[in-house]
C-alpha cells in the first residue's frame, strides 16, 4: 500500500524538480476541496508552517453567494480571515496532475489558532477524541456512487444542464463488459488514487446506466473522510480530463435510480474488533448493540448531515434500494441501517440513508455522537425487522423534506448536546438558506405543468 509523502520527501521531490505545485486545501461544509496552489519552493520553506482564507469559505452555498445569518461571519465584520494549518501527515501525490502534491488543512481562528467549531475536519475530530476517551477507535469506510455522462462538464453547464445522457445504455449492476467501456475513466481513477495513498478496493458498476461506485477501503474515521473527500475531488476531474462529466448529484432523474453513500462502521479496542462477540446472537458485542441503538434513535435529528439538499431527499422512495425507515435489518438492503459480517470479526453496521452529496466529515461525526450517546446511555436495541421493510407501518421514518430534517436539527436537544449550539445554529443557517433558495426558483415543472392549463 503505497503510503503518503513525508515532508522530507516533499522537500526532496521539490528540491530535484519532480514536484513543483503544492494544493493546499482544506473541506468546506460541501465537502469540497478550496484552497491554493503554492509553488513547491513557497510551500516547503514558508507556507508549509500556516496559510489563510477568508472566513466566508465555511458559510457559503454552493453557488459561493453570501447568504446573512451566521453568527461566525458577514458583512458587518467585514469577512476576515481564517488560519489554514497544513497537516502535514496527509502529503501526498497527485498523480493525475503533472508535478502535483496536495496537503489538507485544519482551519483555525485567525487570533487565538483554535479550531473552528464548525469547520468539518474539527467536527469529526472532536467526536473521535469523544470515543477516544471511552476506549475505542471507530474505522469506517464510505462508499462513492456517482454517474458518468456523455458530455463533458462544460458543455452540459453551457446547454443548461439539459439532455443530460449517461455514458451508457443500460443497468450496469456488476457488468463487467460494460464497465470494460468506461475503463478510460474508471482505470486511472482507481490506479491514480491508489499512488495517492488510498486504499483503493474496486469499482463495480452500479444498478443504473452510467452509474458506478468505487470502494476504498476501511480506515480510521478521520483517514476516511479524508480519502472519501480526495476520491470525489479525483472522480471529478479525471471524468473532466477525459472530456466527460461525474456527478455526485443523489437523483439527477426522477426516473433514474439515485447514489447514495453507504457508510460502514465498526469499533475496536486496543486493534481487536469491539463489535464483535462470539458467543452472542450473530456476533454481536453488547456494546455494538448500545452503538446501533443510538444510532438508530438518533438518526431523524441527523439526517440533516447525511442528506444536506433539497434534491437528496427525492432519493428516498419505496422500492429503489434507498431507504425510507430508521430501523436495522440482519443483511436486508431494505432498511436504513443494515448489519453486515455477522459472526465475524467483520461485523459492522452499515447505514444506508447518507446521499452520494454527504459530506463525510459531518455524516460521521454525527454519527459516532449518536452511537457514542448510545454506548453511555446503555441503549436497548430493539430486535431487526425482516422482509421488506418499506412496507413495515411499525418503524419510524426518515424525514422526507429538507424542510423536516432542517426542524429536526434546529431543535435536537441531542446534536446541541454533543456539538454546540453554535455549531447547530450554523449549519441551521445552512440549512434554511438552501430551503430559502429553492423556493424562490420557478421550476420546469411548474412551467410545463400549468403555462397553458392553469
Ligand atoms: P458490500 O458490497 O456488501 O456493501 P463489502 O464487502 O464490499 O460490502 O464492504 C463494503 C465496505 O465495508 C468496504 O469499503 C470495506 O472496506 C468496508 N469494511 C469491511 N470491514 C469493515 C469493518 N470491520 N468496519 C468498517 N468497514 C468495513
């Protein structure tokens, strides 16, 4: 497994030429990589100690407006600056551009150079040193669904997004011949994160046209979320490189089926697996029964941070592999929290609500807090519902609107308990904004649906 670069080796491969651009990045509230390219030089003998951005990088949309209701930033403080502290741990390659390394930063305050409570890498750590102190480390592994299309990016943005045609012609579930047609794309997307430093699994295509999945191996909850953010990153601009567009869209086709990110879950102690216990009902330690308790009881008031749009929600629907229902199931792709390696050190629960748009840092984070509040609370867990578990009247639901899930957030006693007040304003805020945003737009739909008949 090829690991990352070392400072030394940066400084090596800049001083002999190999490498010559540093990306110096850290994860917004998307999920996305912003930063700068640093030449090598700069970066290995000054900027490799801090950097800076503006502060409106962690409270802006997707379209990078401005949006008013954040305590942490605005216009009337003038949108000062945060710290980008490289953490120099995560050097790697970026085989896929010439002479590239990158770095992920931690953003911290501009004067005190503590973390931002609301930055996601410190979110996730916050929770991982939460777990760190009741004895367990928490690895996970996050799986990236996403579509390929005909187009290339650019030309799809300048026909408006329109005629959208997915690289293939039909469902290409575990299809090795028509997956062999995308290997242009999906070969270096694989070997290139691999010289990375991830531990690339496979790709497989998925239930859909065009659509595929890449597997990376489970890791340390923080190394996840960072490979998951690198993957995305790479996926995207080596469809771009090939003259084709990725999307990370969860339903970009009522008709189509969506992605998701399914992410799996295990605890350890002292590098055994916590999880698992022999002698109880299928492998099952008492603990990962209190875990899965929490995270089931809590998953309304986070759902938020696993589907963070008004569009991730249209995934959610009977009959498509999606889920709609907040209750676990023995190897049963029906029910939004699946047990899987049961009677094996494997043993993990896999959750199957998160959309392909998840931002891995917030979606783990909230969930190690619920199953961190199950373990402390000893909650019961209640035995696994069968069958098809879209038609079970008796098991809660997910919310079904973004509108839902931003009540559910704002007032989760819970999630304010575990994160902070001032992160849950925020990410309300963010919420709200998206909400806000979308009901101001006039829709195709409503256009084709009532122009002449209305
Ligand atoms: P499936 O295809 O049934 O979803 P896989 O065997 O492909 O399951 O595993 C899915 C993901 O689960 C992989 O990324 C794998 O690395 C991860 N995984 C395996 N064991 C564990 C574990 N103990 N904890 C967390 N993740 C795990």
């Amino acid at each position: 497994m090829p690991a990352n670069l070392s400072f030394d080796d940066l400084k090596s491969r800049v001083s002999e030429g190999s490498i010559d651009t540093v990306l110096v990045c850290f994860v917004d509230m998307q999920g996305r990589l912003m930063g700068k390219r640093f030449h090598g030089v700069n970066f290995v003998e000054n900027s490799y100690k801090e950097t800076h951005c503006c502060n409106y990088l962690l409270a802006t949309d997707l379209e990078m407006a401005t949006p008013d209701g954040y305590a942490s930033t605005s216009w009337e403080t003038g949108y000062g600056d945060y710290v980008m502290k490289p953490d120099l741990d995560t050097i790697r390659p970026v085989p896929w551009l010439e002479g590239t390394a990158m770095v992920l930063c931690d953003i911290l305050d501009h004067h005190t150079h503590e973390p931002i409570p609301h930055s996601p890498r410190a979110m996730l750590k916050k929770q991982i040193a939460r777990l760190k102190e009741l004895g367990f480390d928490a690895m996970m592994a996050t799986e990236l669904e996403f579509f390929l299309f005909e187009k290339s990016l650019d030309e799809l943005r300048k026909d408006g997004f329109r005629d959208l045609q997915p690289i293939s012609g039909y469902n290409e579930d575990y299809h090795i011949f028509q997956t062999t047609k995308e290997e242009g794309i999906m070969r270096p997307i694989r070997n290139h994160l691999y010289a990375a430093g991830l531990p690339i699994e496979n790709s497989k295509g998925e239930a859909e046209s065009g659509q595929e999945e890449l597997n990376i191996r489970y890791s340390a909850a923080l190394d996840c979320a960072d490979y998951h953010s690198i993957a995305k990153h790479a996926i995207k601009e080596i469809a771009w490189q090939n003259g084709h567009a990725a999307s990370f869209l969860p339903k970009w086709h009522k008709d189509r089926v969506g992605s998701s990110s399914h992410v799996h879950q295990s605890l350890w102690k002292d590098g055994e697996a916590a999880f698992f216990d022999k002698d109880r009902d299928l492998g099952m330690s008492e603990m990962m029964g209190h875990y899965m308790a929490g995270l089931i009881a809590y998953a309304p008031d986070y759902t938020y941070f696993l589907a963070p749009y008004v569009n991730s929600y249209k995934r959610f629907s009977k009959g498509t592999f999606a889920p709609t229902k907040t209750v676990w199931s023995v190897d049963n792709r029906t029910a939004g929290f699946r047990l899987c390696g049961d009677g094996t050190k494997g043993i993990r629960v896999e959750c199957r609500i998160g959309g392909s748009d998840l931002n891995p840092y917030l979606a783990q984070a909230a969930m190690l807090a619920a199953g961190i509040k199950g373990i402390e609370e000893k909650m019961e867990l209640a035995a696994p519902t069968r069958g098809d578990v879209y038609e079970d009247a008796k098991a809660g639901d997910i919310p079904q609107t973004l509108r839902d899930a931003t009540e559910l957030l704002r007032n989760s006693k819970f999630l304010r308990e575990v994160m902070g007040d001032d992160v849950i304003d925020h990410y309300t805020r963010a919420a709200e904004w998206e909400q806000e945003e979308f009901d101001r737009v006039v829709t195709d739909w409503e256009i084709a649906r009532g122009f002449e008949r209305a």
